[in-house]
C-alpha cells in the first residue's frame, strides 16, 4: 500500500469516527465489496481495488461541514446539494496517489444509479463501472442495516425490501440478487 493511501484510509476512518454508530461502515463496506467480486471471479487485483474502495468510497465527506453530516433530521435541498458532491471531492483528494487511477471510477460513481438518474453523471446500466456497482450496492445494504444518526438500523427483512424494489432502478439487478443470497454468510465474513 502506497503510504499517502494509508493517510488517506486514516482519515477517511475519522468520517466515520466522528459518528460512533458508523464506525466500522466503511470495514464491512470493504468486506463484503471483496466478497460480491471474488464470487464475480474477477481477478485478484480487482478483489483488492474492491476492497479499497470500500475503504475510501466517503473519503470526500472529509470535505462536508459536520453540521450537514451529523444533521438528524431531514437535509434541506441545499445541503443536499453540498453531500452530492462528495464523490467529486473524493476523487480531487484521492487523484494524486500513484494508485488512485483504479480508485477514482469507485470514488466517483457510487452513487450512480442503474436507471441513470444518479449522481454526479448520471451514468445509466454498464455505463457504471462494475467494481463502483459492487460498492454502491454493498454501501446502500450496511447504511440500510446500521444505526445512523437520524434513525435505528432497518430490520433485515425491510432492507431486502427496499433492495429488491429498487432492483434494477437504483441498483444493478444481478448484484442485488448476488448480495441477498450472501446475506447468510455476511455475519460470519463480518466476524473473520
């Protein structure tokens, strides 16, 4: 690992400490990332470029006022506005590592949807680059499933729900169906 990336993990974990119910969001993010492109067959490279976006897909929250971050009530269009740029600060963070060039597409597109009304380029389908994809999808399930500031952690069966119905629009279909069949096992990949 390059040592300025090392940085960059660390601060990029200081989002997530700000915040004792996120801690470990961006661990099991990472975690299950590896697993969805391990069981894709995708090469080991790509397995650890999974993982390392996982780490880093928020480091651009580094660039967003607590105030919005911490916020436990509904966001104001403006300052939804101000959280959709966080993969654009990311990138401009992560951009001058040596490794960043297989991290930028991760960073900058998980919050792309499948039906292209995502942001920030409103990429549609295949258009999003597939380990984004993964990372996107693994994100929305651990925000969905963990205690966030402004409301308790989902029952698993009212996130596989929401994962379901938004098959297809929000998410890629086929990752979707991958990641509710490894939901049994997630516990215990969580725990090794």
């Amino acid at each position: 690992m390059h040592s300025a990336e090392g940085v960059l993990r660390t601060l990029a974990a200081e989002v997530e400490n700000e915040d004792s119910h996120t801690t470990a969001h961006t661990d099991r993010v990472a975690l299950v990332a590896r697993h969805l492109a391990r069981l894709l067959r995708l090469r080991p490279e790509d397995q650890e470029v999974a993982w390392r976006g996982g780490k880093m897909h928020d480091i651009g929250k580094l660039g967003i006022p607590h105030t919005i971050l911490e916020k436990r009530g509904p966001l104001a269009a403006d300052e939804w506005a101000v959280i959709r740029q966080h993969p654009l600060i990311g990138e401009n963070m992560v951009r001058p590592l040596k490794t960043a060039g297989t991290l930028l597409p991760i960073i900058r597109h998980h919050h792309e949807r499948w039906d292209g009304t995502g942001y920030p380029d409103g990429l549609k389908g295949e258009q999003i680059p597939l380990l984004a994809r993964i990372v996107a999808t693994c994100d929305a399930y651990d925000s969905m499933v963990t205690d966030r500031p402004y409301r308790p952690g989902r029952p698993l069966s009212t996130a596989l729900a929401i994962l379901k119905s938004g098959k297809g629009s929000q998410w890629d279909p086929h990752l979707v169906e991958m990641l509710i069949q490894e939901v049994p096992s997630l516990a215990e990949l969580w725990a090794a």
